[in-house]
C-alpha cells in the first residue's frame, strides 16, 4: 500500500520511477492488500486526496464520527464526537483491497510509472552513486536495473533493509490479531469501538455494509482456538468479551490472524536506499497508525525527490530522515505504550487505567489532542498532507 502510494506521488515529476511488485494486485494471495480493513485518518484522507484517489476510495470508506473506549467489566469510558471537534468524521474505513484496487487502477491509466508486476526483487547492490537491482520476472527469466535510489517499501522483513545492511529491532508482543467482519443485529453507523477486554484488546469499526470489522488482539493459542471454532461459537466467544454495545453479534465472515511485533529499522536511509512504511516500521495495530504513519513517509519522500536532481543524493537522504524522526518516534512510543498500558491486568494498573478513561472523558485538551493524532507528531506536515501539490511546478496529479 505504502509503495503503490509513493509511486502515484510521484507521477507527474520527471523521475523514472519502477514499481517492482512479487504479488498482483488482484491476487487472493497479496500480503497488503488483502482482507483486512484500514482505518484511514484525516492525514491520509488529505494525503489521498491530493494523490487524485480520495473520491474512489471515499466510495468504498464508511466515516468514524464516535470513538468509544472502554474496559471490559469496569467504570471507566470515554466517548469522542468527531463534530466537537469541528471535524466531519475522526476518519474512515476501507477495505485494504478496495484501497490496493484504486491505487493499482490510477497507477495503469496514469502510465507513466513503469510497473513491474508480478516481478520479485532477489538482490540489491548498493553503491555510492547509483544501486543495481536483480529482478525475476514471471517468465522466469531475471533483468537488471540501474537506480539512483532503491526504495524499500517490502515489508516489515524487508529485503532491500537486509541488502542495505540496516539493522532492525523485533520486539514480540506475543498476541495474534485476529481479524474478521460480524454482522450485529444493529446496522453500524459511525461508531468505532475500543474496548480492552480480559484476553486482549479488541476493536469494532464501522464498514459501509452495516456490518463491522473486528481486530482482537489475544495470546497466540487463544487466536487459534479463536479461528478454528465454528461461527456461532466464535460469535459467542466474542459477544462474552465485548459485552452488547453494538447489539447482538450475529454471524461472522472468515478470521485472519497476524502476528503482532514491533519491527524497527535502527536507521532510516543507507547509501541510495531510503526506506518507507513497514519496512522502516511495523506497529501493533491498536492505534490503527501503521499504514497512516507509512503515508507520510512516502509523502515527504516524494516531496524531497521530486524537486531533487539526484534523488538518491547522500545530503536529501539525510533530510528525510531528520524530518521523518519525530514523526515515527513519536508514534511508536505512542502505539506501544498503548499495547503495555492496557495489556496489564494487575490491579494497579487497571485502576489507574480506569480513572484516566474518566478523567480523559472529562478533559477537552486530551481530547483535542487525539482528533490530531492523525497529523503525525511532528516533522514539519508534506505538501501532499496540505493539499498542496507535491512541487509549486508541478500540477496536483
Ligand atoms: C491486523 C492489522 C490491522 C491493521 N490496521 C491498520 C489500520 O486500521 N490503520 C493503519 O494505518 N494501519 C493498520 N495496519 C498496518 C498496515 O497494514 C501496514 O502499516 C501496511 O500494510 C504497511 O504497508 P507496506 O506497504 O509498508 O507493507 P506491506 O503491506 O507489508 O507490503 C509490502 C509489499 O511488498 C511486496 N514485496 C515484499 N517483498 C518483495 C520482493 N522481494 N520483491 C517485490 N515485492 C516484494 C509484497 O508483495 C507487498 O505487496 C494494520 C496491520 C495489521 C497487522
């Protein structure tokens, strides 16, 4: 989703850019756009808009106007309304394939990226002036390509990161995120749930359908017992554990599990390589921040490049990771002391998580705060997040 992205960004400027993709698009197999949803923030609903794809991913997307947090059997919730804080909807959920088929249209029917598809990378040589990629192509043969930059943009394993020789930290949470849509007895309508529950914490959003989509995040047997059980009991399981806010859970689609870490890259960029998205981090999904963080790494990516006349220059390689820093600090920090705060049920902890619910509930600067969590922490906002086009000179795409 993050490469696709940055390549869209990057179409109307006078870079050659390639696109290498081991998966197609449509195929049941794709890793990224598969059967999970995103919840897109008003920062990426900007940076889309920008990419000329808001419309067609808007008619996909269901609109999050309420966050509702709470924890299982205790006092302590907190209610957003996105209108108090002058904002139409916190954000919106799309179906990562509905997200994956309008970036892949706009990249065909705008052809000036050269698509590689299904092409898997196999090696990377980075030198000081310029990277060697080797590529095998679906016809079984292999080719070269000369690049003044190699974006990773592969994954939380990725392989350009492992080529570059940057080093990565992987932080097992030990939970599986177990994903699947319900249907409930009340139609969705705008309101995302938040709840921390005794065997993890567990999100409901809303989807176009009426239907809702879960991510539960649970100890990797429980996911497994989870995923194998049949519908109705699952069903069961899952009511048990969020209780009856959203009405009757009635029928479940099919679960996924994703194994839940904190992957990240020690540094950002190394000589002609400069990585984005999952690639610089992978995150766990409770704050829903991964694929809106990897966003605004392509978006400033794209904005130094584009203007640059060596792309791959050691100076610009630098600034995007000045400017990235506090952004992905920030939101790390943030995302993981979410999974420590409310994966602890010792007592102490549970109350004090309880009464800042509360207090949370009652303090509008809070409040305001998280509204603007979807612009990042910092870094100096892209163009693109500003409605602006990627370069004064050029056209928004
Ligand atoms: C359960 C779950 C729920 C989530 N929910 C949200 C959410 O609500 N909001 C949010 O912002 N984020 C969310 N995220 C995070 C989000 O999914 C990721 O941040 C996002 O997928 C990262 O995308 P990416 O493009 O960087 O990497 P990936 O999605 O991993 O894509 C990597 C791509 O690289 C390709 N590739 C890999 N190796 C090669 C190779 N050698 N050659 C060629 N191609 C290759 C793969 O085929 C794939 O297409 C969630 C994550 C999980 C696990």
């Amino acid at each position: 989703m993050v490469g696709a992205s940055l390549a869209l960004a990057l179409q109307d400027t006078p870079l050659k850019v390639m696109l290498i993709e081991a998966v197609e698009p449509e195929s049941a197999a794709q890793p990224s756009f598969d059967d999970r949803t995103t919840a897109l923030g008003n920062g990426a609903r900007r940076i889309l808009n920008s990419l000329g794809v808001w419309p067609q991913i808007a008619a996909g997307a269901a609109a999050i106007r309420t966050i509702h947090v709470s924890d299982a059997g205790r006092f302590g919730f907190a209610r957003l309304e996105a209108a108090e804080h002058e904002l139409a909807a916190f954000g919106y959920t799309v179906s990562n394939r509905h997200i994956g088929a309008v970036l892949w249209q706009a990249l065909r029917e705008r052809a000036r990226v050269c698509l590689a598809c299904p092409a898997r990378v196999l090696e990377v040589q980075l030198g000081a002036d310029s990277a060697q990629v080797r590529i095998a192509e679906a016809s079984g043969g292999e080719r070269r390509v000369q690049a003044a930059l190699v974006v990773a943009a592969d994954g939380a394993h990725s392989l350009v990161k492992q080529a570059a020789g940057i080093a990565s930290s992987d932080s097992d949470y030990g939970q599986v995120a177990l994903v699947a849509n319900v249907r409930t007895d009340r139609a969705a309508s705008g309101v995302a749930y938040e709840r921390f529950a005794e065997n993890g914490p567990m999100a409901l959003l809303p989807l176009g359908s009426g239907h809702y989509t879960i991510v539960w995040s649970l100890a990797p047997d429980r996911a497994e017992t989870l995923q194998a059980c049949s519908c109705s009991q699952f069903c069961e399981q899952l009511q048990a554990a969020f209780g009856w806010r959203a009405g009757r859970i009635l029928q479940s689609g099919r679960r996924a599990g994703y194994r839940l870490s904190l992957v990240r890259a020690l540094e950002p960029a190394a000589s002609r390589a400069a990585l984005i998205g999952n690639a610089a981090q992978a995150l766990h999904p409770i704050a829903a921040q991964g694929f809106n963080l990897g966003l605004r790494d392509a978006a400033v990516l794209a904005e130094l490049i584009a203007a640059a006349s060596d792309p791959g220059a050691a100076e610009l390689l630098s600034q995007f990771g000045a400017r990235r820093a506090a952004d992905r600090r920030g939101m790390i920090a943030f995302t993981d002391s979410l999974v420590k705060l409310f994966g602890d049920r010792r007592a102490a902890a549970v109350a004090s998580r309880n009464l800042g619910l509360l207090l949370f509930d009652l303090n509008p600067p809070a409040k305001r705060a998280l509204a603007r969590l979807s612009m990042g922490f910092g870094g100096g906002l892209p163009r693109l997040s500003r409605g602006l086009p990627l370069l004064p000179r050029f056209p928004a795409p």
